[in-house]
C-alpha cells in the first residue's frame, strides 16, 4: 500500500523489514526458551501496578518495532502466568510447540477467512484433512459432520443446540421455543459450567440443567440416570441431552460412556461426550484401555490445545448424525452464495462462527512434524511423570493421592497429617497451595472433592522433565513442614 504521492504509509513494513523485526522477535523467543526455567512461573506484582505499567496515553505518532518489543520483554512478559513454562502445573497444562508457534505467524500473515470454499479452498481442504485426522486418533466416526471452533464451552453449545434441532421436532428454527415442552439437560455433578452456560444460552433454563450425585469415584451412575429420566417423561418433561465425561475437570474421572449410550438409546435423547481433556490421552498407551469407546457418542469434543502441544484456541467438534450441524446453522444469505462442487466444504454453516481463522494450520503442522509416534511418546512421558509423582507421595507419611483411579496426568494430593479437624486440614493444605505458588518455582491450583481442598496437579506441558516435578514435590513437601505447625 502507498499514499498518494507513492511513499508507503507511516507504521507500513517492506517485506524486508518484516523479516529483520521477525528476526528480532525469534531471537528473543530462543532466549525465553532458553532460559525458561530460570524464570518465576507468574509475577507477584499487584493489578494495580501491572496496569500502570501497561497504560498509557493512545499513541499518536509511529514507534519503532525494537522499542515495542523491547516494553513487551520488559512490562508484559514478566508480568504474566506462563501457561507455556514447563513448571506450570494448574488448570489443564498445556503446551505450544515449536511448529505451531511457526504456524501461528503464518496463519497471521496469509489472514484467510476460511468461511466458504470460495474463501480459502486450501484452508477448507486442510481442515477436513486434520477433522478427519483427529476423529481417527479418537477412534470417532469420521463421516459425520466436524468443525474446528474456539473452545469446548461453545463446542459443547453447539451439540446441544444440534440435539434439540435433532430431537425434539420442534422447528425452534423458526418458531422458537414458545409453547414447547421443557427440555431437559442431564450430567454429574462433575461436569464442567459450559454446560450451565450453554443452557442459559439456549433458553432450556438452570432449573433444567439436571446435576445427579456421583459418589467418591466422581462417576455418572447410569441406574440413577435412568431412574431419572424415566420420573421426569412421567412428570412430563421433555429429556433432550445428556453430557457424559471424559475426564472431569476436577479429577479426571471418566463416565461409564457405552452403558450410559444404552440408556439414553432406550429414552430417545442425545448423548455428548464431553472429551475436551482426557480425549486425546487414548493416545498414550498406558491409558487407552481406560478411555471407553468413544464412538457410542452423538456428539463429542476434544480439544489439541491441551493435549496435543497445540497453542490456545482449537478445539474439535464431531457428530456422528451427518448434517446435523448443517441442519441446525445453515442459513445462506444472497451475499454468501457461492459455487459448490464436489468436495468443497463451507464450515460456517457448522457453527455460529463466521468469520473463522485458519486453526487448522497449525494442527496440521504439529501432525506432521511429530507424527502420532512422536505425540504418543510425549503423551506417555506426562503419564510417567504423574505416576512418579503419585509414587513419591505414596511413599510419604501423610500426603495422599485423592484421585487414584484417574488415568489421566492429573494428581489431586492432600496433606493430612492426624490429629487435625477437617476445616484445619482443608486451611492447611489452602497454605500450602498459597506458598508454593507465592514462590514463583511452580504453579498449582486446587479444587474441593469428597474429603475436602486438595492441591491439583496437572501435568502435560513439552518442557515439564522429571526434574520438574522432583521441583515441585520438593516445594510441596517444604510447605507442609512450614504450614503444618500453624493447623493446630
């Protein structure tokens, strides 16, 4: 682009300049990889300081891109919590390799829209390509309908939205939901707040959202789900979905999937998987036998960016009933009519999403770089890494593993020495999880489970090596000594 006179807009960069600042920009990545574990996992600076760092008066004139970066280095990336770090162990870790950290800037600088064929026929070509890869790596069907989308909550909003198109006959296409019966939506207590948000959103209401008790395994029973659904068809309810996990954000437990099909088989109603964590850990060997047969799904999500060294955002949505997702979302305006021949595809009548960035790029360069040899070996040293974990706790007096039966690399460990009140070992263990992550060294989080707070611990980032977590169990084991006199 130039002005009128022929000179290129101020702020523009020449081709040249954009590799020289790119340059400059790898260079400061090696040195942040190189020297990561030296760096504190989160800041302990307060918000209000962080602000003042980042705000300032709207830039009018240009700055040089070394002065950015260079501001970024020093006010934003010390600032954050680095999900990337290989001592990052909270939440869902999570990795960014080094092709999909390539393929992010490329999906950056070629900006296609991948909306419709006619868009971005290469890009469409791709997605169905690395849709059809991952169904195969989850062993789902693969001739159904898939898409790639942000995120699980909207993946899982999207599958129940094409369920209650699908299911009940109700054309609330067209004619909403007014005067239909109330649907109804069943899950465990486990289950992620997607599903609550995805209820609001679809106007089935809280009130219908029903959460059934599991017991200390963290399991939906299907005999109590049966039981209920038969009791609301009988108080006149209409049963739409039911959302089965596999592994629960909490403690990675994994629902009894094929007998729960049977049920909602016999009832008529839609069965989703919600398989955004522990899906794609099938991969790794020592845990494949514990996932169920992923297949007796309606509808199912897994996301690569927590398992597959896959930076944030993409997650992956399937659906056994082909054009269900079509049937749900299609709707072509004359402006967005195009051509359609033979093996084209418009993945923005699969979703909400129109405007959609290239995700599949990056996904298809990780499965190409790594083959499913070289992410099923990273897979199985996370596995390893949580199983020396466990063993080092189970070898310790009064840590315990609260989640034994999970499969999947995350270790729930409590402190419970004798002699302590519930109360006084759950603010224990709040101190503990406080200290550890007030050290910057490591970074945990926690949840609440049957015998109270426990310390999570999740392990999945490319980086993490077994001196990592020797780290933490060190750190954790030092808290303990240092909180443990203040319970009593």
């Amino acid at each position: 682009m130039t002005t009128t006179d022929g000179t290129p807009p101020v702020g523009d960069w020449t081709p040249r300049e954009l590799e020289e600042n790119g340059r400059l920009l790898l260079a400061r990545l090696r040195s942040h990889f190189e020297d990561l574990r030296t760096l504190p996992v989160t800041t302990d600076r307060s918000a209000q300081e962080i602000r003042a760092l980042i705000d300032e008066p709207l830039p009018t004139e240009p700055e040089a891109f070394g002065d950015i970066l260079e501001q970024t280095c020093r006010d934003v990336r010390p600032h954050l919590t680095l999900w990337n770090h290989p001592r990052f162990h909270a939440y869902f870790s999570n990795s960014s390799s080094g092709p999909a950290i390539l393929a992010e800037m490329a999906t950056a600088a070629l900006n296609v829209n991948v909306m419709l064929w006619d868009a971005a026929p290469a890009a469409a070509a791709v997605e169905s390509t690395v849709l059809k890869w991952l169904a195969e790596l989850l062993g789902y069907p693969a001739d159904g309908d898939a898409v790639l989308v942000d995120g699980a909550s909207l993946a899982t909003l999207y599958a129940l939205a094409a369920a209650r198109e699908q299911l009940t006959g109700l054309d609330v296409r067209q004619h909403g939901l007014a005067g239909s019966p109330r649907l109804r939506v069943y899950a465990s207590d486990q289950t992620h707040s997607s599903i609550d948000k995805a209820a609001i959103t679809l106007g089935i209401g809280l009130d219908n959202v029903i959460r059934l008790p599991t017991s200390g395994d963290g399991k939906l029973s299907p005999d109590a789900l049966d039981a209920q659904i038969r009791a609301d068809v009988d108080s006149g309810y209409r049963p739409m979905a039911v959302v089965a996990n596999i592994g629960t954000t909490s403690t990675g437990a994994v629902d009894p999937l094929v007998q729960i099909a049977e049920v909602c088989a016999q009832h008529g109603v839609w069965l989703h998987a919600d398989a955004a964590y522990g899906g794609f850990w099938r991969m790794a060997d020592g845990v494949r036998p514990h996932v169920p047969d992923l297949s007796a799904a309606d509808s199912l999500v897994a996301n690569p960016h927590k398992v597959l060294l896959c930076p944030m955002e993409a997650s992956a949505l399937f659906c056994r009933h082909q054009d269900a997702l079509t049937n749900t979302f299609r709707l072509v305006p004359e402006y967005l009519t195009t051509r359609h021949e033979n093996g084209s595809v418009d993945f923005m009548n699969y979703s909400l999403q129109l405007g959609r960035q290239f995700r599949a790029l990056k996904l298809w360069w990780i499965i190409k770089s790594f083959g499913v040899r070289g992410i099923a070996e990273r897979l199985t040293a996370a596995v390893d890494l949580a199983d020396h974990l466990r063993k080092a706790a189970g070898n310790s007096a009064h840590w315990k593993v609260e989640n034994p039966d999970t499969p999947f690399p995350l270790v729930c460990l409590r402190y419970a020495p004798p002699g302590l009140t519930q109360e006084q070992t759950d603010a224990l263990n709040q101190r503990i999880h406080q200290r550890v992550n007030t050290a910057g060294r490591s970074y945990v989080s926690h949840t609440v489970v049957e015998c109270g707070y426990v310390i999570r611990v999740s392990i999945g980032n490319i980086h993490t090596l077994a001196e990592d977590i020797d780290v933490l169990w060190r750190e954790l084991s030092a808290a303990a000594a240092a909180e443990e006199g203040k319970a009593a």
